[in-house]
C-alpha cells in the first residue's frame, strides 16, 4: 500500500500534491486500524489477525509519514504562512 501511495504521489508532479496525496492516504490509513481495532473489539476480528495485519499496517503508515516529512523539507518556508 505505501508503494502505490509514493507512486500517486511522484505522478501528482508538484510537491504540494505530492504532499497532499501523502496525507489523505495517512489519513485512510489511520481510519482503517482505528475501524480493524472496533472489529477486534467485537470479536470479528482474531488477535492473531488484528496484531499481523496492525504491524504491517503501521509498518507502512510510518514509511510514508517518512516521505512526508521529507516532502515537506522542501517546501520554502514563507513569513505570515
């Protein structure tokens, strides 16, 4: 998942799309473990399950908060903004 997130991103062309694209897939990313956590919860899901598909979940939600964070270093920053 986080390969085709970098992938939309490089195609998005600008660092501000590339950067947008960034977030709303963190953002998916966060929704999705929060909703596997309610079905752990619930019992739908095992804890086997919840704790193999929650680390490589995170696993690729930190790689791509890494290429945010780069992204963002090259952003100039502007006085007032």
């Amino acid at each position: 998942m986080a390969q085709k997130a970098v992938e939309a991103a490089r195609v998005a062309g600008s660092t501000e799309g590339e950067i947008q694209i960034l977030q709303d897939r963190i953002e998916s990313m966060t929704a999705n473990l929060d909703r596997m956590y309610m079905d752990r919860l619930s019992g739908i899901l095992s804890e086997d399950d919840f704790q193999r598909i929650c680390l490589k979940m995170k696993s690729d939600r930190a790689k791509l908060e890494d290429q945010l964070r780069e992204l963002k270093k090259r952003i100039p920053r502007h006085s007032g903004g």
